[in-house]
C-alpha cells in the first residue's frame, strides 16, 4: 500500500506522470492551482504499486511516494 | 627577509604578495608584466599555493572569481589588452564582493600599441572599465618599494573592504631594478565566513550578482555606493613636495611623479615657486588634498603619460578655480628636462600676468 | 529488491521553479541533488551555475552555490576546486553557455584536466532568452534565429563530448538523455560515475543531457520527449565515451 503525495502547488500540469503511469492512475485536475495550472492527482490510490515512475518523470519534484500510507 | 635587496618591479610585486599572504595566482603572458607569472610560478609551489596559466584573460579573473569565492587570497596581473580582457570579470568580482587584487603593468595602447610605459588605462580603472555602477580602489606606486608596499596595502584594502584592488604599473616599473625591502609581515588567513566553501555546519552560502527584482538590484547598488562612500572618506592618499607656496602646481601619479619631482627640484633651482601634488591612490581620488595643495597656485601641469586622462579627475577637484594644463608624452617616460622646460614655460606667463 | 516509493532529495530546496511545464532541467536538477545526496556529499559540495535557463540552480540546491557570468563557469569552478581540492566542485551549464560563449573555458579546463565535473544540458538552443539558435541546432530546425530550418550556411551541430573525449585530460566523458525513465536512470548513474571520478581525484568528468526545451520547441510535453529520443539521438550518439579505471 503506497501514499502518493503531490505537491501542487509546484505542479505545472505537464502531464508526464500522466504518461508514465503503468497503471493509469493520474489525471490532471479539474481546478487550478495558486499557478494557475491544473495538477496532477491520483484517482485510485489502492492501484499504486510504489514504481516512482510518475516520480522519476516529473520535472517539478512534485511526487513523493511512502509505503504504508494509510489504508 | 628584512635586509635590502635588488629587484625587478615585477618580481617585486610576486614576492609581495606571498608576504601578504596570497597564495594562488591565475595569469596569461603578457609583456612586459610576464616576470609576475614566472617568479609565481616558481614560488607559490614552494608555499604551498598553486599557479594556473589560464588560456586567456577572460578565464584568468574568472578563476580569480572562483578563488576568491572560495575563501583564498587571490592575485592576477596584466598588461593593458589583457586587462581590457579581464573587464567583464572586474564588474563580477566587484558586484558579488569579492577581494581580489589586480596588477595592471600598463603599455601602449589602443589596440595593441606597444611595449613601453603607459598610464592610458586611467579611465579604464579609476572611472569603469566594465558594466555597471562600481569602483575599483586604484592604488599608483611610484617605486620597486612602493610596488611592494601597495601589493600588500592592496591586499588589506580588498580583504577590509571586500571588493576588488587595482595596482597600478608601467612598463618602466615591471622591468626597472631598484633596492628594495620585504618587509617581514605575518598576514592572517582569511577570515570569510560568507565564502562558498562547502556548507558544514552552517546554511548555504551564496556568491551571485544577480538581482532580478528591480527593488534587489537599488537596494545592492545603494549598499555597494555606501561602502565606496566609506572608502572615499578613509582610504584618499597623496603626497605633496614643496606646495606650501607654489604658485606653479605639478599634478603626477606613477613613474610620471618622479619625473615631476626632479624637474621641480631644478626649477626651484631657479627661483621658481613650483610644486608637485602626487594621487597615491587614483580612485578615491584625493581632491580636498589636491585642492589644498593647489591654494596658491596660478597655474596647474597634469602630467601624464596619455593624451590626458587624470586632467579630467585634476580639473573635478579644482573647478574653475585655476587654469589646468596638460603635459603628456606617449611611448615613453619623458626627461626631467621637458617638465622642466614646461615649468619654465608657465612660470613666464605667471609672471607676465603680474 | 529495488527500494519502492520516492521521497524529495533533501539537497533540493523546496520551492516554485521558473522552469517551463515538461521542461527537462527540473528532471537534470533532481539527478544531481539525488547523487549528492546519496554520496553524502551535501556539505562538501560547492556548485557553479551558469547564464541561461540554468541560472538560478543555486537558489534550488540547498548547497553552496555561485553564480558567475555567462559562459566562464569552468574557469570559476577551477579557481574554487584549485583553493578547495577535496570538495565537489561542479558546474551546471546549457548548451549555449558552454558550447558557444564557453567554449575555450570548457576546453581548456578539460585539457588541463581539472578535477571537476560539468553538468551540460544540451536542448538545442538558447531556452532563457527566447529560443535561439545555438551550436547545438540540429540541421533542419527552426529557432527564432533559424526561421527558415538550420541550413549549411548556419553550420553544423556542435558534438561536444567527441571532441573532449580526446582530451588526455578528460576521464569521464557521457552523453545520457531523459526521454523516459529507463534513460532518467542512466543519466543518474552518469552523474555518479562522474562525481565518482572528480572525488577520486581521476581528472575532468562531463555529462551531457539531452534535454526537452517543450516551450521552444513549440511541442507539448510529451511530444518534445519523442523529439529527443527521435531527432536528438541521432545527432547526439547516447553512451559513455570515456571511462576511467575504478569507475565501473
């Protein structure tokens, strides 16, 4: 079980983690944020399997990931 | 090494700074400045510092920049092209702060212009030279002593006040052998707690010069021209030689000083009420001085070994006030005799005009 | 096991960037703050940032910093390591600092084989200033000053780690990319290999990144990675061009 933490207010809404998901879990928002970009979020956060790809991609250090988040 | 020795300006300027301290050196050749870097090159091994013959000029003072920034006690030295070189770097290491000095052995100018003395670098160094609002503290040795005096004045000077020290030479100076003394010193090491030397145990510093924020860029401005204003009030040096009652007033710096000092002693000879004023240091320049050295004067020779550079410096300080007149020569050191002849000259309308 | 999750390097600050959406910088920044941090190296690392789009690399590391002028960062970092030789000194330079303006400075440290490391992020054209063209220009593309595609008459693209891979005094010499995340992590073992090779004392390492400029180029995100990968490579030859013993 991972916790996917974005940090939107950096986000620029680039959509790379968008991309990379393998499992096709991350949209950009609806709303925008203090930067006026809409940012990328997770949608099913039980479907993350921890790979950081979204991570590794994102040229905005956005994304952190912790295992054991909770449940 | 405290007992008199022989010497050759530039050498004198290299074993000078390692007596202030300084440790590393980064140079191109040049003539006639190239002895800095040969005895440099050979000493500072020995003192456990390093020499690094950059490719350029341009590379040279920014090596100079990245010493500095780094904490070290730092030298470079040229000759006029290469200082025009080195201009873009000046404005850098001045904006961020940095202590650094700086040896101009000048040479005929423009463009490549020659070998031979020269004090054509003037405005270069005293009123820019690269972009932007800074000064450079310019220091004008007239002696193989003073050259060491004021290496090691220029040392302090930049480390005091963080900013970049400019010493000036010529061809005749570099190359001349006079007696000279070392004096024995035990300089501290550097005490920079703002250097970027990597962040133990404290935050990260930073040496930058870039102030996006129009406000940032006023606020470094105004705190850089409050520290010249400060240098301006302490560090003004001159030297007067018979001005008490000179009605006749020679204005010279460098070589050029000791020129001077000669032909007043022979038209005093004569009788005639001569004098010479003499900036030590260039920027800030010694105007209430000057000016009182020239309260009787009726007429004022600048002396200089330009087509008139310090004049402009010479007729600021004194305004209206007197008639300042230019003596130049070019390429060369002139004879006592033809300052002389000029004195003789001047002292004729003096007196004509009663 | 490959550790799961990833948390922010700590030698990152954390802030906004100026950096573009999918701008490849923020990708390069994060690699060098990662192998810092993983080396430690935090409090011994002093970094020269450059003129262009890496200009305020120093406002975002949490390490020494210092920002010189356009093209020189080579000589200023030479005048650092030569006063602090048992630090990490590295520079961060686009390909128009160092590939145009700070060419000599680049070669020449390279040839006297100073003992630091430069960071090169190739994207092909002057980002901060608008999208120029640089050295680095592939043959055909458009810039604002190459309005009508980079012609013969414009000259060509400028291979800079083959030409300081001859240098005697070059060890380490790469040329990685960051179109996706197998390539992100090559580029990380670049920037390991080299600072490996600086704190071991081997002599002048390099790694040059392929790097996405989306806003220049007038492609998306996404787009401008498929532009590395497809049109970068084969004009910039990806691999390590240069490796030291006892850095393998």
């Amino acid at each position: 079980m991972f916790q996917v933490n974005f940090l939107e207010q950096y986000c620029k809404g680039c959509g790379l983690c968008v991309h990379f998901c393998p499992k096709n879990i991350i949209v950009l928002a609806q709303y925008t944020n203090d930067q006026g970009y809409n940012p990328a979020t997770i949608n099913d956060m039980t479907k993350c399997t921890g790979c950081a790809l979204c991570a590794r991609m994102c040229p905005h250090v956005v994304i952190e990931i912790v295992e054991g988040g909770a449940a | 090494m405290s007992e008199q020795i022989l010497m050759k300006g530039n050498e004198a300027v290299a074993e000078a700074a390692i007596a202030a301290g300084c440790r590393y050196f980064f140079g191109y050749p040049i003539t006639p400045q190239s002895e800095i870097l040969e005895q440099l090159a050979r000493r500072l091994p020995e003192v456990g510092g390093a020499y690094v013959q950059a490719e350029s000029e341009v590379s040279a003072i920014n090596m100079v920049f990245g010493a500095a920034a780094a904490g070290a006690r730092v030298m470079t030295a040229s000759s006029s092209p290469g200082i025009s070189l080195m201009q873009e770097g000046i404005s850098y290491i001045a904006s961020a702060e940095l202590p650094a000095v700086i040896v101009n052995i000048m040479r005929g100018a423009p463009g490549l212009g020659g070998i031979h003395p020269s004090q054509a670098d003037y405005f270069q160094s005293v009123k820019g030279g690269g972009h932007g609002d800074y000064k450079l503290i310019v220091l004008a040795p007239s002696s193989v002593q003073e050259l060491i005096d004021h290496t090691i004045l220029a040392f302090e000077m930049a480390e005091a006040y963080r900013t970049p020290v400019v010493i000036f030479g010529d061809a005749m100076m570099g190359q001349m052998m006079e007696p000279v003394v070392i004096p024995d010193i035990e300089p501290l090491p550097p005490n920079r707690p703002w250097a970027t030397t990597g962040m133990e145990g404290r935050g990260p510093n930073i040496v930058h010069t870039l102030y996006l924020p129009a406000d940032k860029l006023e606020n470094h401005c105004n705190r850089l021209f409050a520290k010249y204003s400060e240098i301006e009030h302490n560090e003004k040096r001159s030297v007067g030689y018979l001005t008490e009652d000179a009605e006749i007033l020679v204005v010279a710096y460098g070589i050029m000083s000791r020129v001077a000092r000669a032909a007043v002693e022979m038209a005093r000879d004569d009788g005639i009420k001569v004098g010479m004023f003499r900036p030590v240091t260039l920027w800030p320049f010694p105007d209430n001085a000057l000016q009182a050295a020239a309260r009787n004067a009726r007429v004022v020779i600048a002396a200089e070994i330009s087509m008139g550079q310090m004049i402009e410096d010479v007729r600021l300080a004194l305004g209206n006030r007197v008639p300042v007149v230019l003596f130049n020569r070019i390429g060369l050191v002139p004879n006592p005799d033809e300052i002389y002849a000029a004195i003789k000259s001047k002292a004729r309308e003096v007196n004509a005009n009663g | 096991m490959a550790k799961k999750g990833y948390m922010r390097p700590p030698t990152l600050l954390q802030k906004p960037w100026h950096f573009c959406p999918g701008c490849n910088h923020g990708i390069a920044h994060r690699l060098v703050a990662e192998v810092i941090d993983e080396m430690g190296l935090q409090n011994q690392t002093v970094g020269v940032g450059s003129v262009g789009c890496g200009v305020f690399s120093y406002e975002y590391f949490n390490f020494d910093g210092i920002g010189p002028s356009h093209g020189r960062s080579p000589a200023v970092a030479t005048g650092v390591k030569r006063v602090l030789p048992d630090r990490l000194v590295f520079t961060y330079q686009g390909d128009g600092d160092l590939a145009a303006i700070g060419t000599t400075e680049m070669v020449h440290c390279a040839v006297r084989g100073e003992n630091i490391t430069i960071i090169f992020i190739n994207n092909t054209l002057y980002g901060m200033t608008g999208g120029q063209m640089a050295p680095t220009t592939l043959m055909g593309q458009v810039t604002t000053t190459s309005p009508r595609g980079r012609g013969r008459e414009q000259g060509l693209p400028f291979r800079v780690c083959e030409m300081l891979a001859t240098a005697e005094g070059a060890a380490y010499v790469a040329r990685v990319a960051l179109f996706n995340p197998a390539q992100v992590n090559r580029a990380k073992k670049a920037i390991r290999r080299a600072f490996e090779t600086q704190m071991a004392g081997l002599g002048f390492s390099m790694v040059e990144m392929l790097s996405a400029c989306p806003t220049n180029w007038g492609l998306s995100p996404l787009e401008a990675l498929k532009y590395v990968e497809e049109k970068m490579v084969p004009t910039y030859p990806l691999g390590e061009f240069k490796v030291p013993e006892g850095v393998k």
